[in-house]
C-alpha cells in the first residue's frame, strides 16, 4: 500500500482542503483540470514525475486504506469531476459510481452507445434471450454487451 501514488503525495505534504483545492507542502495550490473535467496534478518520485487526480487523494485523506478495497472506485456525489470538495467525495462501487450521474445524462449515453449496436445485436434476439433468462449479466455475456446501460436501452427501447 506504501507505494500508491495517494499514499506518497499524502507523505510528501500534498494535501485537499475540504473546499476541493490542493497544496503541496509549501502551501503553493497545485493542479491542472484535463480534458475531462477532473482535476489533477504531477509531482516528482525518484526524478520521475507522478501524475494523481486530486479526487483519489481527497479519497484516501477521508477514507484511508479503504479506498484501495477490490471493487471500490472513487465517486463525484453530484456527478461534476471537477467538485472535490469533501461533501462530494465519497466511496463505492462501479454501479454506485454510474448511479450519481443524472438519469437524463445516463439515458443519453445509453442511447448513443447503442447507435453503434444497430447492425451488431439483433434486438429482437436480445429482449427474448432476456425474456427467459432474466437476467442481465447472462444476456450481456450471451451478446458480448459490456454495459448495462446499453442493455436497458436496447430492453426499453420501442422498436
């Protein structure tokens, strides 16, 4: 656990306040926000630079060594990557994680990753799989599907 990226900014002196906003040691702010919204920042280990997201390190600043349990991803409650402050970091699963995006926002995702499924799933195939398996996994792993939201979007959809 001593060599996690979280672990050793913690042990050089990076810190997140509960407003979300990381220092180093010299109280200097760090961090740049990527290309997808989340905020992170680099800093040197044995001359090679170590790049962290600053949710992990607010994760492991409120959770410790939980955070590094199997299955267990760091979540943005209000579903913005770029809020780390400490009301909105919290810990779970994958599932969970997916949960904290708004409905609406999870519907269009479900529904734009299934336009490139039109001509690869017979849908009509899918829903009476589903109908006698009723089961999620099994009809993913039946059709090769790697996400429920598509599954739920190809079940529900009117066709």
């Amino acid at each position: 656990m001593e060599n996690r990226k979280e672990v050793i900014a913690s042990k050089k002196g990076f810190v997140v306040t509960e407003e979300g906003v990381a220092y180093n040691k010299k109280g200097k702010i760090v961090g740049y926000t990527d290309v997808r919204g989340y905020c992170r920042f680099t800093f040197k280990v044995s001359s090679q630079s170590v790049n962290i997201a600053i949710h992990r390190l607010q994760a492991y600043q409120k959770y410790g060594y939980l955070l590094y349990e199997e299955g267990i991803v760091v979540r943005h409650l209000d579903g913005d990557p770029g809020n780390n402050t400490w009301k909105n970091i919290a810990i779970g699963t994958l599932s969970d994680n997916m949960m904290d995006i708004p409905k609406q926002i999870r519907i269009q995702r479900a529904a734009y990753a299934s336009t490139f499924s039109t001509g690869k799933w017979d849908h009509t195939k899918i829903k009476a799989f589903h109908l006698v398996s009723k089961s999620y996994s099994q009809t993913m792993i039946e059709f090769g599907i790697s996400s429920k939201g598509t599954l739920s979007y190809i079940l529900n959809k009117k066709v």
